[in-house]
C-alpha cells in the first residue's frame, strides 16, 4: 500500500463519472495522489462510486464492494468508502450487509468524505474536476433528479426531484474547461429538456446550448438525454444555425405502441413521437438520431412488439440501444403491473430487435463511403488512429478508424477524412486532399 495514495473506482453512467472527479480534483487539492478505475489499486483508501439503475448495474456494484471488502479484510487496504446510486437507495441495509466497509455515502453527500478523512472541502474549487477522459473531451452535468413518472424507472427514487444548475454557474465550468484544454462537451443530465423550469420557470436548455456555442475554444457541443414530450422546438433553430452544436441527439423514445407509452407512463403517443422524429430531419438537415428501447415491460404483447419493430425499421435511427425490463421495487411498474413476461422472451425479443438495427446500421454506414467528414483524434490503437465525427458519441457511438499516415495527427486535433469502407457500426477512411 502507498500511504496517501486513493483509488477512485466508478461504476455506472457519465452523471456518476463527473461526481468522480469533482472528488478527485478535491482529494488533490489537499495533498492525496488519486488514480482512477486503476486495474491493479494500490492505495490505501478506495472510493467505490456505485450505479443503482438497474439489476446487471446493481449486482456490478456489489461485487465490486465485495472484493474491495475481501481486500479491507485481508489488511491490504486501510480505508474503503462506497459511494453513489447504489449507496444511496440502500444505504441502511448495505452498511448492515458489508460492514467491512468503513462509511457509505449517498449520491449528493460525498463532500462529508472529506471531513472523515480529516480534510476540508474548497467551495472556490466547485467547478473544477480532474478529468478521467481524453483532455480534449468533457461531460457536462447540467442538472440532477428527475420530475417525470415514468412505470419502470428508479431514478427519480434514487436522485430525487430536478434541480437545475445555474446557467451563470455551468458557463463558468465551460470557461474552466477551455482553459484546460477541452474542445469538446457532452452535455448531460437525467432528462435535457426539462432544465431551467424549476430556476426560471421555462424550459432553457435552447438559451444555455446558445450561450455555450458562444464561448471561444467550445468546437464540439453534443446533447444527451433528452425526453419526448413537450420537446423545446426552438432547440431545432440552434441546432442548424451553430456550426459547434452537433447535429446529434439523444433521445430516448423507449416504445411506440400506444398501449405501451400508456402502460409505461411516458406522456406521449405514437403520433407526436412519429410527428418529433419528422420535425427533427426536417428542421436539422442531416441530423443524426440516437435511441434507446424497451422490451418485456409489463403488458407488451406480440402485436406491440411488432409495432416496435415496425417503428425501427420505418424510424432508421442511425444509433440505438435497447434493454430488457428489469423491476426496480418501488416503481410504479412494481407496485401495480405483474412482470410476467418470461425472461427469455424478454431475451428473444432484445434479440431480434437489435438484428434489425444491426442491418440498418450496416447499411447507413455504408452509404457514408466516399463522403468526407470532419473527426476529432480520441487515441492510437495498434495501426489505427481512433476519431470520431459530430454524429458519435465517446464510449457508445462508431469510430473512425484512420490508417497511421507517415505524417503525425495530433490526439485531440480535427481532420477532414475520406471514407473508405465501413462495417455495420465503425467507418474506415483515409486523411482527405480536400474537403467540403
């Protein structure tokens, strides 16, 4: 063990990962050396940052505590602090359950770590992280919880209400951000579209990506996470006219069928979603769409099943995800729907549902062969320059896959590519002589 030395492990979605290193930029501030997600921890403290969503996440978590608690057993680390979503839905019956773990911290109360540990917080340093990711690239949390009532959901159980940030607040942080190097923002909460309602009484998401397009070294802005119903149009008019907002969102629809929408409380119809979906490709020439679906939730028959499947193949979404249901206690779905649906069913469906998108995102990708396209550099791997163009998203998205030329390219620099070949996700190209 290296005394002051602390393993920052997170676990979950990108909302966890900028709680991370809002910790670890506290942690350097007063002395400690911090490494994240390392493979071989050494420190003498480890910090578990937990994701509760939904089963497979839950069960990650716990045996991640489970063998940082066999290591606290066994002498080999001096402190174990578990933190996040998970800590905090069930902090009660975990601190029972794994008492080899010295403190469990819910998702909002993390800056009282640094008080055990002896250490105080620095409030003039709450806009400042370490980043985990690529310098050139940052998440952007704009707001926490969540106000809808979706059937199947937790979230809203674990985070609480939504609360935004102040606009003034997360443009510093970008400011920040610039100064150190990032030219790129994935911005992120529980739900976009809802941002600014509980602070200025209006949806202002369309106000903020504005005045963040504005701000000098910001070259990339892309948006996650948005919800379907009662969708901030004016955010179509920005989209077209910034050349820094990406014509990329991610929205998750979740079904299609009208008796599914109703049975998942989502607020919406299949009309207003097909209507939504047209009114994005017309109003952002060239945009690119990402969803994600469920299968098996409660009451989902054969015939919405083929809606669904209808609506991917009517939709052709150029990214898409898709999961099982999974009951989530305390959930409406849990408290009144029967989970009936056998879980190979649930599989078979997932099954089928993401051949027919494989199909669609084979041949959209081909279509881009011969086109020429603008991509950041993400990294080297073996004799492949990695990048990425406006339309993909880090960790989830396809890559560009650019033969090492005799010349260098710079890891965070921008470049016009040729494509050459694609497969069903990632594109293949070579450094263009021109460019459109």
């Amino acid at each position: 063990m290296r005394k002051k030395e602390i393993d920052i492990i997170t676990l979950g979605c990108s909302k966890n990962l900028v709680d991370s290193e809002q910790l670890m930029r506290q942690l350097q501030e007063v002395g400690y050396n911090v490494t994240h997600d390392t493979e071989n921890p050494k420190g003498e403290i480890a910090v578990i940052n937990t994701c509760g969503f939904i089963g497979d996440a839950k069960e990650e978590s716990i045996n991640m505590i489970l063998e940082f608690a066999q290591r606290r057993e066994e002498g080999d680390l001096k402190k174990l602090f578990v933190m996040g979503c998970l800590s905090e839905r069930y902090l009660k019956e975990l601190a029972v359950e794994i008492p080899q773990v010295d403190k469990f911290y819910g998702k909002f109360n993390w800056k009282e770590l640094l008080h055990d540990l002896g250490k105080a917080y620095h409030e003039e340093l709450h806009i400042e992280r370490t980043l985990t990711t690529p310098k050139h690239y940052a998440y952007l949390k704009i707001s926490e919880g969540c106000d809808r009532k979706c059937s199947y959901c937790a979230i809203p159980i674990i985070t609480g209400k939504h609360v935004s940030r102040p606009m003034e607040d997360i443009l510093d942080e970008v400011r920040y951000l610039v100064s150190q190097g990032v030219k790129e923002f994935q911005v992120i909460s529980q739900e976009l579209t809802y941002y600014g309602i509980d602070l200025y009484k209006k949806q202002m998401l369309p106000e903020l990506i504005e005045r963040i397009s504005d701000i000098p070294g910001v070259e990339w802005i892309r948006l996650h996470y948005a919800y379907p119903a009662h969708f901030p149009t004016d955010l179509f008019r920005i989209m077209r006219e910034r050349n820094n907002v990406c014509k990329y969102m991610d929205i998750a629809l979740q079904h299609i069928s009208d008796n599914m929408l109703k049975l998942m409380r989502r607020q919406v119809t299949k009309e207003q979603t097909y209507r939504l979906i047209e009114q994005f490709r017309k109003e952002v020439p060239g945009i690119h769409l990402r969803t994600t679906l469920m299968v098996g939730h409660p009451g989902e028959t054969e015939k919405d099943f083929e809606e669904l499947k209808e609506f991917v193949r009517n939709a052709r979404f150029d990214r898409m995800g898709a999961f099982a249901y999974s009951e989530e206690e305390g959930t409406y779905a849990a408290d009144q729907y029967e989970d009936s649906i056998p879980q190979e069913v649930k599989q078979a469906r997932l099954d089928e549902l993401m051949g027919i998108q494989q199909q669609i995102s084979a041949e959209l990708s081909a279509q881009k062969i011969g086109s020429c396209m603008k991509v950041i550099i993400d990294r080297i791997e073996g004799d492949y320059y990695i990048g990425r163009t406006e339309f993909d998203s880090p960790e989830v998205d396809p890559e560009v896959l650019i033969r090492r030329p005799e010349t260098d390219l710079c890891i965070g620099g921008f470049y016009w590519v040729e494509v050459t070949d694609a497969d069903d996700f990632d594109l293949y190209a070579k450094i263009a002589d021109y460019h459109e």
